[in-house]
C-alpha cells in the first residue's frame, strides 16, 4: 500500500522516506480521514462541516453502535471524574512537575501515551504507574495524537466523567476556582469545554537550568494574541464520537461550550481568546536550548518538524504573571 501511495512522488530520496513513514503510519486511520475529507467537503457551514468530518471518520455504523453502547451503560457510573490523557515523546524531564501540578487541582488518573521515547520517562514515571495514579501505553509509530486520542476515548468512556486531551507543555490554570473540577461542575450538560490557551516565552532564556517550567519561565503574551484563540478540550467521553483534530471533537449529544458557559457556534480560530475563568498556560518553546531539542524529536501530529521561525513566531514576553 505504501508503493502505492508513494509512486507520484519523482524524487526518490523522499519516495523513499514517505514509504518509511507511511509503514510507520496508521493506513487504515489515514484512510478512513481522508474519506472524511472528502464526504464532510461539500458541507457549507464549517461548524457542521468540522462535527461531521469527525463523524464520517469515525464510522456511522459505529456511530450507531456507540449510541446504543453509551445508553445501554447509562447507569454505570465513572470511577473518576476527572482524567488527563496525553501523549509524549521524550518529555522526562517534565513530566514529575506536570503530573504534581494537575494531581494538587484534583485531576484523578492521568492516561499516558509514551510514542517511541528514548530518554528517562519510564524511570519518572515508574512510582506514578505503580501507585496507580498513571495508566500507561508504549505505543509505536508517527502521526499518533489522533489515534491516541482516540484510542483513549474508546477504552475509557466509562472510566471518566471528563477527560481533559493536553500536551506536557500545557498546564491548566483555573482562575477563578481552586480546582479544576470546581469549575468542571458548572457544566454537567456540555460534551466539551474548550480552554484557551496563554502562550508563554523564553524570557531571553538561551541554556535550561535548575528549576520547574513555571518557575523559569514567568512572560506570557498579550491575552488576546491571535495565537491564544487556540484551545484545548476538556470531554466527557460519553458524548462524543472522536477527535476532528488536535483542538476540538465530533460530538454525539450536548453541545459544546466556551470557558464562559455559552455555546460554540464559531470555530476557536474565529472567536476572541477567554482567560479570565480558566485558561491553559503553553510553554511551547521554553528557553532556546530545549525548543531545539523539542524541534528534533519531531511532532505528535504531522511528518514534519517545526522551522527556526517557530521560536521567534511563540518566544512572547509581553506581560509578567
């Protein structure tokens, strides 16, 4: 199937290395996506458009079959109402002042997804996994941040009342609740909350030292940032069929609701950024010796790495807090 696929491409250094890739890949969830693709295209509305393409992929007869899987469990209740799935590569280093910070908020279990890693994350994750706090999945391959996610929606959708999808570089701040799931319970009816983010910079910071991430690194952007309409959400699994991307789910019942509590009706990249109730701090470059480290070990999403103008594109000080 590889051949296949890769058989237009003229130059045969990057036949062969998307050959390499595709082995790598997922075919049957590229596949089923690019169906989706194709079917949800012809839908006008982009919020209609985006929900089905979510649907399309995940399948309509298993659609149905979620429907009457979800009804027939109505009455089973969760064991935890707040979970945290993720998926890593590489991200040792990061993950014990992750963890501490969204446990002391109430986050119940954390769904750890580890692609490929090579450096320390088994070893801090160890008395995680063994007290029973961390589930964990060595799950091999590129492209993975979909199929995780949505792996992680199939296998625990009775497991947790909410399911918050975040990276290690993303720390969920309430502002106006102690916990998070102080705030989490004002939403009970929603399938999804979607958070906005608040990009941090290097601070000038050219070398990694001592210290936690948000400890070092105490400049963020201006809050209404275009890059902060970004979100990320938070799931009740129950009411939702899969992920359209990375950001936002095809959902099954309910509706979709801002950090305020109204309805998304626009898409997060149409609507003005919201950090006032709750917010998700993204160190996404840190100082510039880990940025190139992060830019090494390849994304989570697509084949490609991230560029130098990266940095300069998400290296925001403009406010200390």
């Amino acid at each position: 199937m590889s051949n296949i696929l890769t058989a237009f491409i003229p130059n045969r250094s990057k036949r062969e290395k998307w050959r390499e890739e595709l082995v790598k890949s997922d075919l049957s969830f590229l596949m089923r996506k690019g169906l989706a693709e194709v079917m949800a295209g012809v839908i006008p509305h982009k919020m209609t458009r985006n929900r089905w393409r979510g649907i399309f992929r995940y399948g309509l007869l298993r659609a149905l079959k979620l429907r009457w899987k979800v009804y027939r469990n109505r009455a089973v209740s969760p064991k935890h109402y707040l979970a945290v799935c993720a998926i890593a590569k590489n991200e040792g280093p990061y993950f014990q002042e992750w963890i501490e910070w969204h446990h002391n908020l109430e986050v119940e279990k954390f769904y750890i997804y580890n692609n490929e890693s090579t450096d320390n994350t088994e070893e801090v994750l160890a008395p995680y996994i063994a007290s029973g706090l961390v589930e964990y999945v060595f799950r091999k391959g590129v492209k993975q941040q979909l199929p995780v996610y949505d792996d992680c929606l199939e296998k625990h959708r009775l497991d947790a009342r909410w399911i918050a999808f975040i990276d290690l570089d993303e720390f969920i701040v309430p502002i106006q609740d102690k916990t998070i799931p102080q705030f989490l319970c004002r939403f009970e009816g929603a399938s999804a909350v979607e958070v906005n983010w608040l990009v941090y910079g290097s601070g000038g910071a050219k070398k990694k030292v001592a210290g936690g991430v948000m400890e070092r690194f105490k400049r963020h952007s201006e809050p209404s940032h275009i890059l902060n309409r970004n979100v990320k959400s938070i799931v009740n699994p129950r009411r939702v069929f899969s992920f359209i991307g990375c950001h936002e789910v095809a959902r099954m019942s309910g509706k979709t609701v801002d950090s305020h509590g109204q309805s998304v009706r626009k898409n997060f990249r149409d609507r003005k950024p919201q950090q006032d109730v709750i917010r998700i701090n993204h160190y996404s470059v840190k100082s510039y010796e880990e940025f190139l480290k992060k830019r090494a070990r390849g994304r989570a999403r697509t084949l490609s790495i991230r560029n130098l103008d990266y940095f300069e594109q998400f290296d925001l000080n403009d406010i200390e807090g």
